[in-house]
C-alpha cells in the first residue's frame, strides 16, 4: 500500500433519488478505494436538495448498501437537505460581486437557443414572475482549464454553456452551487465521480474560482454501458445492488472488472473485506482506461 497521505479527503455524494445499482457503486468504490488506498478520509454525503426527487428512506438503503459492501466512511455523514443557510451565504457572496442575477425567463422561451442566453443579466425581463438565480458565467474564469487524472487536459468555453441555475425558482438549492460548498467546506481535496458529472465541471470550477474556494483534483470514472449500450441508470432499469454482504461478494467482483482490475475468479466469492483488502493493493488508477466499459459483458 502506498504511504499514508494525510491530506487526502474523499467523499462520494449520491442523490438519494433511489437505490444504488451497479454504475453508482463503481462509482463509490472508484472514490473509496482512491482514498484508502493512500490512507485517505473518505466522507459520504447524502445530496437530498430536490424532496420530491427523493424518496423517503432511500438514503437509509444507500447507507446499507454501501456497509454490505464494505464501504466504510468517516464521521456523520452530511444530508445537504440541512445546509440551505451555507448556500444562501454564497449565493449571497456571488451577489455581491456581480456574479449571480435573479431571472424568470421560462425554459420555454429561451430552449431554441439551446442554453440560457443571459437575458436578465443587466435587468431582469420579468421581474413580476417566481425568480431563479443565475451565475454569470460570461464573468467567470474563461476559459475553464483543468487537468483530469484519467480524461487529460479538459478546456472548456464557459459561455458555451450558459449561465446555470444556482437556485431554483420553487426556492430549491441547485446541485451545482450545492455540491461546490460543502466539497469546500468539507475540505474535499480529490473528486472521483462517473464521467457523467465530467461536463458540469466547468461550472463548479467557475464557482470556486468566484467564491475563493481551492481547486480539488479530478478523476472522473469510466462510463458504464448497460445492454442497451446507454449509460447504466435507474432509467434503464439497472438493478438495485444488495443490502447483505453475502449476496455483495460477486457484485463487489464485477464492480472492480469496471474499474480495471482483474480480481482472481478464486476472490469472486471471497469476503467483501478480502476483495476489498486485494483491490487495495491493485488499485492504479493511472492505468484506468478512458473507454466506456459495458456492465452486461462482464455478468
Ligand atoms: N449527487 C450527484 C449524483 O448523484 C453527484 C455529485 C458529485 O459526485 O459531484 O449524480
């Protein structure tokens, strides 16, 4: 195992919109093994911002799921349902510097444009209506340059993308400034997180750059392919993992084939914390491989 890295913090943020399933546990094994294996924190936090995309006790399987499979984290975990007076301070900062706007444009009016054109940054065009809160991307740092762990050098044109949403009309918190404040508040010093969340990176780091916030490091997963050759999600039906750590021993085997590593056929029954113990000695994420992995192949 390598040294000990004191400085390294972790977490994987599920949005507890469901079950678990095979892609999101690649994902938490991904971040997890990244942390121990340098002797790292690993934190869990439950991103339960949208109630009604929530439903009650999901984040209970999460937390059993993630404990049959050997997933261990640190301290409480963090619900962000409880941190909307954090959020409302940095909206407030990135008032106060010209960064955030109020605007009740209606998706309908602006999606021919394919992204929010920024009509209500000088004034907004509908004052009377339920207003959103906007970052104004088109002041924010451009472009948007960092350095994935296994994607590469990732350079992104942040007017491109649109001034995103950073509260929602309905007063709801937006993943993007959420997921910004309590990775800095929580002292979050590497991301790992499916390739999925890759293009929502510029806007984050817009964000921390405004709000003064550390730059983490970044390796975003290789995507996972269902059957159907689209991503593996609750939308295409990917079945909830396990809550009992017998039934999690060949699903733990199978996750680790997602992640590149090729666990002995004799480990596919094995206790999770053997697979896991072997994994850690394996785990070389320089050698992940970019390419999208297919679940269905390896069942
Ligand atoms: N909550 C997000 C999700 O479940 C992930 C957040 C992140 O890892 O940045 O898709």
């Amino acid at each position: 195992m390598s040294p000990v890295t004191m400085n390294y913090i972790g977490r994987f943020a599920p949005t507890p919109s469901g079950p678990l399933h095979l892609g999101s546990l690649a994902a938490a094994l991904g971040s997890w093994l990244d942390a121990r294996a340098v002797g790292g924190r690993w934190l869990l936090r439950i991103e339960d911002i949208d109630p009604p995309r929530c439903p009650p006790g999901a984040d209970d399987t999460i937390r059993r799921q993630l404990a049959a499979f050997g997933l261990e984290w640190d301290g409480e975990a963090r619900y962000q349902s409880r941190r909307g007076d954090a959020y409302q301070a940095a909206l407030e900062r990135l008032i106060d510097i010209g960064m955030a706007y109020p605007c009740g444009c209606s998706r309908q009016e602006w999606q021919r444009y394919g992204h929010y054109p920024g009509w209500c940054r000088e004034t907004p065009r509908h004052p009377e209506r339920p207003q959103a809160w906007r970052l104004r991307g088109d002041l924010g740092i451009n472009p948007v340059i960092w350095n994935d762990r296994l994607f590469g050098e990732q350079r992104f044109d942040p007017t491109a993308l649109g001034d995103v949403v950073l509260k929602r009309k309905d007063g709801l918190w937006a993943y993007q400034l959420a997921v910004v404040v309590d990775d800095a508040d929580q002292g979050v010093t590497d991301i790992v997180r499916g390739f999925d969340l890759l293009d929502n990176t510029p806007w984050q780091r817009q964000l921390q750059a405004a709000l003064g916030y550390p730059e983490p490091r970044y390796l975003h997963l290789p995507l996972i392919l269902g059957d159907d050759g689209q991503k593996l999600s609750k939308q295409n039906l990917a079945p909830p993992i396990p809550q009992d750590s017998d039934s999690a021993r060949p699903l733990l085997h199978q996750a680790l084939q997602l992640l590149d590593q090729q666990p002995a056929e004799s480990l596919r029954l094995a206790s999770v914390e053997e697979q896991l113990a072997e994994a850690l000695d394996n785990w070389a994420p320089a050698s992940l491989t970019a390419t999208p992995t297919r679940a269905g192949s390896l069942v």
